[in-house]
C-alpha cells in the first residue's frame, strides 16, 4: 500500500508516516532526483514593521512540488534531507536560485532584505561561509540585504567551526538572525557573543498568546531582552488582528504571519512591494 498525495496540498506528516521505511527511502529518491534536477522553488513570505506597516523584507521559504507525491512540506523533507547528506545539496540550489532572483530583481533589495534558512549541518562545514561569500560575490550582491537564519540548536553546539563560520559571515557583511527562540538551548551569552542581529520568537509562543498568559509573559520577555540587547525582535506566526494588537502595543519592532501576508511567489511579492511603494496620493483640496 502505498502512500499518495493529492498535489497541490501539504503531504501530511504523521508518526505512522514517520515509520514508514520503504515510503521515507521513496522520499529521499524523488527529492535526489528533483534536488539535482533544481525543480525545488522557493515562496516569500513578507516581514512587517509593526509600528509603521511597512513591509522591510521577506523570508524564504523552500517549496518542494514533486509530481508523484505532489506538495511536499519542508518540515518533514528538510530534515530527511539533514539525515542523509542532501541538505547540502539543497542549500547550494536555493543560495543560487535566491542570488541569481536577486541580482534579476534588484527592486526587490533597495528598500528591503531577505531571510535565508540555513541548516544546522551546513554550519558545521569548515567552508560554508567561504562559499556563500563566492556566491553572493559572483551575483554582485551586497552581503548586508542578506539575513541567515539559524536555529538555536545550531549555535548550541557550540563548536569552533559555527563560530567561525558565523563571525566570517558577520564580517563580510551578512546579518544574523535566531530563528524560533525560547524553544530550544540557547543563552543570553550566545547572543551577546555572536553579536546577532534579530531574535525570531518561535511562533509557539506566538499562537499562544490570546489563550496562555504564560506565552505572553515569555513573549514580553523575550521583546524586552531583545530591547536591553539592541536586536531586532521578530514574531512569526501572527494570526490575528488581536495578537498583532498585543505585540504593537509590547513594542514587537518586526511580524510574519498568515494575518499578515501569507508566503508567496516571488513575482507575487515584487508586485506587492510595487503597491506599497506608490506614493501617496496628493492631498485633495479643502474647499
Ligand atoms: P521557520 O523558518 O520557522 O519558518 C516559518 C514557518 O512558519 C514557515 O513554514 C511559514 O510558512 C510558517 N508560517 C508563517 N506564518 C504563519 C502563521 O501565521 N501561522 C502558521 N501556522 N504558520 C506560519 P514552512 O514554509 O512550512 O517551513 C517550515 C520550516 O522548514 C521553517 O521554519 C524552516 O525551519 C524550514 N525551512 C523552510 N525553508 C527552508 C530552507 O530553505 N532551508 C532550510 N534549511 N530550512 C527551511
Ligand atoms: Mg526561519
Ligand atoms: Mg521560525
Ligand atoms: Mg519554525
């Protein structure tokens, strides 16, 4: 028996899929294929400053379209490709799909930046920062509209190669961002000593905040450390008008969330910073 999908919908993620070892090897088959083939696109989804509105950039978000299994999440292939050594692979063909969009699209980087996932297994190789570098300088870009994410568990590891690889990043110009903070290990010390730029707040916290007053004291909290620390707070995960009131009203500087705008194609997002850039209209005459 095996498992279908009907396209254009998320494949749904279950522990008995989990378990699945003949439907997990045919996974990791179709994605060597289409990985090499660099079928995978990405999606943007729009970062919002929540004082004023503006939009001040946009995440990638990987998207895997496979035509036997149709819409693949990337939460349960990204960490199938961790597991066998294809996310290497993966975030080469994305660097250079979002570097080669870029440098195409420059409008899409005059007033705003874009967030890059990078994989913790990524960092822990000894040239990683050296080869984004050659990447972005190939495309003729500059390193400071460019944001990598990383996760906390990555600078968990606390190894001298992350280390290395983030402070090369930092200094040829990149910013650094902590993505889905407050569920995993990290320290007041690690930020401070990798100098980050933005705290992501893990969207957990942030669907909770209506229902559970303990998110919203962990979500002040983490605004205000971000505050003493001079970084960026972002929230993902903004769902409502209420959250994005609390969050306004907390001093949140940075928003995602499907309230806002929901990820979309790159030519989608170009179009929407076009309508938000239009000039005001004129004032009307007061007769
Ligand atoms: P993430 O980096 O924390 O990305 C945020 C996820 O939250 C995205 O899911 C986004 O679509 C979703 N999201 C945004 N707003 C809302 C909202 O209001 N409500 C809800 N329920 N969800 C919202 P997505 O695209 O499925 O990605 C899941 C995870 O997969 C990402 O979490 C990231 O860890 C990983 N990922 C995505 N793209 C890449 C990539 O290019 N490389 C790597 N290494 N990982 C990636
Ligand atoms: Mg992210
Ligand atoms: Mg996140
Ligand atoms: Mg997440």
């Amino acid at each position: 028996n095996s498992v279908t999908y009907s396209s254009g919908h998320w494949a749904p993620f279950t522990s008995k899929l989990k378990s699945n070892h003949a439907h997990q090897l045919r996974l990791i088959t179709l994605l060597t294929d289409d990985i090499r083939q660099e079928k995978l696109y990405f999606e943007i989804q729009p970062q919002i400053h929540l004082a004023d509105n503006r939009i001040v950039g946009g995440e990638i978000l990987i998207r895997w379209h496979n035509e036997h299994l149709g819409q693949v999440s990337p939460a349960e292939f990204i960490p199938l490709a961790e597991q066998t050594g294809l996310i290497y692979k993966l975030t080469d063909m994305l660097l250079e799909k979002v570097f080669q969009w870029s440098s195409s699209n420059p409008s899409a980087l005059t007033a705003q930046t874009l967030s890059i996932n990078i994989s913790a297994l990524d960092l822990v190789q000894e040239d990683f920062s050296e080869r984004v570098e050659n990447l972005l300088h190939r495309h003729n870009l500059p390193a400071n509209k460019f944001t990598i994410e990383i996760t906390e568990t990555s600078i968990f590891q606390n190894s001298a190669i992350v280390d290395h690889n983030v402070k090369k990043l930092h200094s040829a110009g990149f910013k650094l961002a902590i993505d889905d903070f407050g569920v995993g290990y990290s320290s007041m010390q690690n930020l401070v000593s990798l100098a980050t730029d933005e705290l992501k707040i893990d969207q957990f916290f942030v669907m909770n905040l209506i229902a559970d007053s303990q998110s919203q004291t962990l979500c002040r909290s983490m605004i205000n450390l971000s505050k003493e620390l001079n970084i960026i707070s972002v929230a993902e995960g903004i769902e409502s008008e209420e959250v994005l009131k609390l969050l306004q009203a907390w001093q949140c500087q940075v928003g995602q969330g499907y309230h806002l705008h929901r990820p979309m194609s790159p030519a989608k997002y170009l179009m929407l910073l076009e309508e938000k850039d239009q000039p005001l209209s004129p004032p009307t005459n007061r007769a």
